[in-house]
C-alpha cells in the first residue's frame, strides 16, 4: 500500500471522534464496503465464511464478543454515529459530531478508491 494512503487513512481515523456504544451491541455493523487499502490491513477470510456472513447480513469479522479487528476497523465503521447522516439507532453519540470537511474528505477518498465488499 502506498506511504501516503496509509497517512491519510491514519490521518482521518484520528479526526473522528470516539464515544461511547452499549456494551455487547454491534447493530450498526453488517454488509460494509471498504478500501481495498483498508481490506489489506484486515486477516483474510474465505469466501465460505463471507458467504455466510452476507446471507445474515452480518460482517464476517463480527464475533461473539463483537468486532474481532476494532483497532484496524474501517473508516465507515468509525464513522457510524458521529453523523447525522449515520445516526446510531440506538441514540449514541459523541459529545461533538464529526466536522463536516473531514466526513467529506472521508467519503472523497472512500469515492476515489476502490470499493470492495468487507
Ligand atoms: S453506534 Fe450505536 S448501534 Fe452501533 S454499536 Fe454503538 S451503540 Fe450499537
Ligand atoms: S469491521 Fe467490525 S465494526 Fe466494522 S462492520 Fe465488521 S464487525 Fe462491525
């Protein structure tokens, strides 16, 4: 992966703001596509399990305990919540919802890279 790809991925992810989910729930997650720069940050499943996980439209790295790669988890997953335009249907939020040019800037790379299916 490219140098700069990495940064700027590293760079957006630090701009989202954190909060605080329901303990245990992951309802926000399911069918996602990311980067194919994100994918490669990701262990590798095999199409049996993805497969599976896309006939319950659930993520193929949503384990029992909950996401099984939340530190290397994509910049859609980060940025469910923090958006009025990705509320949590559950009414979590953080404190100050993302800025809009760095939600804009996340989708222009997510619209210029290519998409692959998580
Ligand atoms: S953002 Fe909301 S729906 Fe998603 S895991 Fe957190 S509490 Fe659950
Ligand atoms: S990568 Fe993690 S946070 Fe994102 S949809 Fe899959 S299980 Fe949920």
């Amino acid at each position: 992966m490219p140098y700069e790809a990495l940064e700027t991925i590293f760079s957006l992810r630090e701009q989202i703001p954190g909060f605080r989910c329901i303990v245990g729930c992951h309802d926000c997650c399911g069918p996602v596509t990311v980067s194919t720069d994100e994918m490669a940050r990701l262990p590798r499943k095999s199409d049996a399990e993805r497969d599976a996980a896309l006939s319950q439209l659930s993520c193929p790295h949503l384990g029992a305990g909950g996401c099984q790669v939340y530190q290397e988890r994509p910049l859609i997953c980060r940025l469910f919540g923090t958006t009025p335009n990705l509320p949590c249907p559950n009414g979590r939020r953080p404190v100050y919802m993302i800025e809009e040019d760095v939600e804009q800037r996340i989708h222009q790379l997510l619209r210029s890279t290519r998409q692959v299916l998580l």
